[in-house]
C-alpha cells in the first residue's frame, strides 16, 4: 500500500507524495530520497522531548490506540471469537492421578503485520530563519501535531467503524437518562464479548448534550449525574477511564473534530498491550532511525531553502471488534 492510499490527508490541505510542491505548502515525505547525512539527531532529541511534554494530542491517542512497540515486520493475534475469555469449566483443568492435563488452544488467528513509514516535510527559506532562530524549532512541533491528528483520527475511524451503533435521544420528553444508556453500552459489550469496555470515548458534543439533558432533570439522580467529572463517571460506570474529546483540526472544509462529536465509544484497550492480548485496538510502533520512535531529517534544497522533515513508523491495528459499542446521540432538546 503506498503512502498516500494509507490514509488520505488532503482534507488536512496536505499534498500527496510527488505533487508539485508550492511556498508554504506541506508535502508528503518519501524516506527514499534521504541519505544519513540529512538525519538531525539535536532536531530529533528536540521533537522527542516536545513529544514528551506536549501531551494534549499524544494522551488522546494512547488512550484510543495504546503504543505497542516492535519490530517492523511483526505478528499479532486477531482475537474475534469471544472464546478468547472462555473459562475451564465443570472441573476441567483437574488432573485425574497418572492422567494429563486437559489440552487447550490459543484462540484467534495469527496475522502478519508491518509498521509504516509515515512522515511530512515542509519547506523554509533560510532568510526567514536567520531572522527566527527558533524557526525550525517551530516547524518540527508544527508537523509533529499533524502527524499526531493523523493517527487519532485513524484510530477513531477504526472504532466507529467496527462498533456496534445504537442511536438514542437525550433530553426531552422522549429522551432516554444519558448515564443509563452509558451504563447498558458497557454491559452490552461485556456480554458480546466476554470483557466489559474498560474505556469509554465521549465526542464533544455529545458531552454537551449529556450535560443538557441531565441538568433539564429536575431530580437528585440528574443533579448528581450533572456534576460528575469525567472521572467519577468512570468510577460509577466501574471503568478505568472517560475521555471528552474536543480537538479539532483545520480540514478542507472548515474545522473538524478529531473524533466523531456526536457518538460515544466503548471499547477495551490496556496501557503496556502486547500483541497476544485481546483488547480491540492497538497502534504499533518501530523505531525510526537513531532508535527513537520520531526522526527528524534536515537537507538543503538550495541556497536559500531547507525542507524540514518528521518521520516515523506505526500501524494502527483494530486487532479484535468484539464488545466494541457505540452511541450515536441526538439532541432531544433542540
């Protein structure tokens, strides 16, 4: 698969790889024209520390899609049989004396995977740079957070696409108790596959008109469910976390949020994921070269342009669909 079928970016106002590149514009990097040479180790170190402490976009995609890292070619399980959390029943793991151990199999099929070579390169004239000396600074941050958005929004994709959609109504007098429809989309994907979703994703909007319609409830249980944070709500829902997402980003057509505004998704997913576990989602990374997981690579194009690039090297994997749920919400008090 090339580089631009991957995933398409042009609603971003990014150019695919081999477009006409004008002033000011983004284009898709291709590693085959980089030699060692262009490889900035200082400028690299630098996009590894933002990394570390610019953790608004990084903390919403390890919480969708938690980092595995390996090599880049690589095998991972497919667990999609809710077999997977099956239990030794009727006494089946006891050994009758002089008798075996009664034989199990892994569950799910084993597939071939392979990390992808993703990354943006910008354009700077030096004129601009010797006037900024933090210029390049500045552009190194800038594409990270596109490449960044990239991947939330392929994770996201991922599990909007593979949920199992159940469209409600809050608020009004038809509207259904937000936190109850919360509470059924965890024990439905609890039974569907045999592991309740430990997290749970809240689009912006969708929030919102939780909030609404809770605080249009002239009752204890709407009070209380008003003034929950994101975290008690995960606490009374008896799950490890609620994330309310409300990022956005520039595309062709105006602003658009990172995740789905209007849904809610529930799903399992575990920080420290290893490719045999059963959680849905997982995004796989290999180091780039110099051994960290970004890269940054710096060539003179000419005597008063530089192209700035950011590379790195993951795959997004949807390596189980079971459980996965999702709530499309509609604003009964609109």
């Amino acid at each position: 698969m090339s580089k631009t079928a991957a995933y398409d970016l042009r609603p971003m106002g990014i150019m695919p790889a081999g477009a006409a590149i004008q002033p000011g514009q983004v284009a898709l990097a291709n590693e085959d024209v980089f030699a060692d040479t262009f490889f900035s180790q200082p400028l690299t170190d630098y996009a590894v520390g933002w990394g570390d402490q610019q953790r608004w976009i990084r903390d919403l995609l390890d919480f969708i899609a938690p980092p595995v890292r390996t090599t880049r070619r690589f095998e991972y399980r497919v667990a999609n049989n809710a077999k997977a959390f099956a239990a030794a029943e009727n006494d089946k793991d006891i050994r009758a004396l002089y008798g075996e151990f009664a034989l199990v199999e892994a569950i799910g099929t084993i597939q071939n995977g392979r990390t992808l070579s993703k990354g943006l390169t910008t354009i700077i004239d030096k004129d601009d740079e010797q006037e900024n000396p933090q210029l390049v600074n500045q552009k190194v941050a800038w594409l990270m957070e596109m490449l960044l958005r990239a991947e939330v929004i392929r994770a996201a994709a991922l599990l909007n696409a593979s949920a199992t959609n159940t469209a409600v109504t809050w608020g009004g007098q038809n509207g259904t108790n937000p936190d109850m429809d919360l509470n059924g989309m965890v024990l439905a994907g609890g039974n569907a596959s045999g592991m309740d979703p430990n997290r749970v994703l809240i689009g912006g909007q969708a929030w919102q008109i939780r909030l609404n319609a809770l605080a249009s409830v002239n009752t204890a249980g709407g009070f209380q469910g008003y003034g929950m944070t994101p975290e008690q709500l995960a606490d009374w829902l008896g799950i490890d976390r609620v994330e309310v997402s409300r990022l956005r980003y520039q595309g062709a057509s105006g602003k658009s949020p990172l995740v789905p505004a209007n849904t809610v998704l529930a799903f399992n997913a575990s920080q420290g994921a290893t490719p045999e576990d059963p959680s849905n989602i997982k995004r796989f990374w290999s180091p780039e070269f110099g051994g960290d997981e970004w890269a940054v690579w710096v060539q003179d194009k000419s005597s008063h342009l530089k192209w700035i690039t950011v590379s790195h090297k993951s795959n997004i994997i949807l390596t189980s669909s079971l459980g996965v749920q999702k709530l499309t919400v509609t604003n009964g008090l609109a």
